[in-house]
C-alpha cells in the first residue's frame, strides 16, 4: 500500500516547512501577487513582513478593476510579458478560478528561468465565496506542478486533522484565534495516535512485506488524509 500515491520524494514533512518556502519567495526581487487585490490585502504585508530583501517589489493583480490593484489581470487568461517575475504568490487563489490549470500554465509562463511560486490551495475547507470551484488532494497539487524544474508539496501549518475537526466543530470560528486553534488541534491529534496505532499494528499483521514505518503511517493520517489546505513550491 503506497499511502503517499509515488511522491513521497516530493513531500517535505516538516510541520514548519511553509515559512521557510514562503520566505524564499518573499525575498525575491520582483513578485507577482496574484489575486492580491492591493497593497492592503493580506497577502501584501505578509509578503513584506517575510521579504529579507530589501528591493523587493510586489506587483498586485486582481480582476476586480474596484480593488485597485497595480495591474488589473486575469491569471487565467493573463497578457502580461512571459519571462518577466522573479517570484508569484498564489495563496488561496486556485480555488477561485474556473480554470485553474491554465492558471498554473500562466503562473509558469510570467516566471523568469530560476524563477519561484508559492501556491496554498483548499483541501477540507468550507464553500467561502460566490466564485469558489475547486478543492485539492496533496498529489493534485504535485500534477499541477509537474511542469516545473522542481516542486515540493508542504503543510500550512500544524493542525491537520485536529485543525479540521475544530473549523467544523466552531462552525469555522476558531479561525480567529490561531494559537488557540493550533493548541486545540494537537489536542486531537495526539488523542488520534490511540487508533492510528491500532490501524498500524493491524495493517502490520495483514501485510507482512508493507515497510510503511509508524513516523509516516501517523504523518499520513494526521495531515494529509484530512487537512483545511496543502502548500507547494515550485522553481521554473
């Protein structure tokens, strides 16, 4: 049994993982911020507060002419120069368009050879807007991102199934309190050790040749079978 569907190789594990990636992006001389609205989005100071370079530019793109972005733009249908960013920050934004695999043809495209994305998408997440399409597996994200150089897949942050339980349980309130949130999930996740080991030792004792180890059957069934999201980092 293959829990991780052949791309083991392409899954960093670590629980923090995302702010190093999302940080490589950040520091990146000229960014693309796709879906950013302007410069008083989220994702505008995120990337600011992460950037360790100091000449970084972050371009915002929206199809909302009434967001005032710095460029109105449809990354699905996108005019702007091929080759031409250093960077593109995607976070939450593939869920939103119809089609987002030309999306991420485009967002390789605007990239320069070298070139770094930053991608979160929607797993086990509420409907949350009028254009809201798409949800994404873990190895969804390793398809879409096959076309570049390099990708890695990631998790946005600790919580995984706990983190899901408590968005349904709070009616998706608990949001609002991140480190709360974040407490509250490992709770749950160390309660689900309890069953995942019996699972293991059952799974252990019907096949024999299986050399799934205890570290990665837990890590499968506590982020990635059920989780609100999953990250990606891909270089052109």
């Amino acid at each position: 049994m293959d829990l991780f569907q052949g791309i083991q190789d392409k899954i960093d594990t670590r629980i923090n993982a995302r702010d190093e990636y999302e940080t490589r992006v950040a520091s990146k001389k000229l960014i693309l911020d796709v879906g950013g609205r302007n410069h008083q989005s989220k994702s505008y100071m995120r990337l600011n507060q992460l950037s360790s370079n100091s000449e970084t530019k972050i371009i915002s793109t929206d199809i909302v002419e009434d967001y005032q972005p710095d460029v109105v733009d449809d990354i699905c249908d996108s005019h702007l120069e091929s080759d031409s960013y250093d960077a593109i920050y995607c976070d939450a934004i593939l869920e939103h368009v119809k089609d987002y695999e030309a999306a991420v043809r485009n967002i390789h495209r605007l990239l320069k050879p070298g070139g770094e994305v930053f991608i979160y998408v929607p797993f086990s997440y509420c409907f949350h807007d009028l254009m809201d399409y798409h949800r994404f597996t873990f190895s969804e994200v390793d398809r879409i991102l096959e076309a570049f150089s390099e990708h890695k897949i990631f998790l946005p942050d600790g919580n995984g199934y706990g983190g899901v339980f408590w968005l349904v349980l709070t009616f998706f309130q608990i949001e609002r309190f991140p480190k709360l949130w974040n407490f509250l999930s490992m709770a749950i996740n160390l309660l689900l050790t309890i069953p995942i080991t019996f699972k293991f030792i059952q799974q252990k004792n019907s096949d024999r040749k299986s050399n799934v180890s205890f570290q990665d059957y837990r890590f499968y069934y506590t982020h990635l079978l059920l989780n609100h999201g999953f990250c990606g980092w891909a270089m052109k």
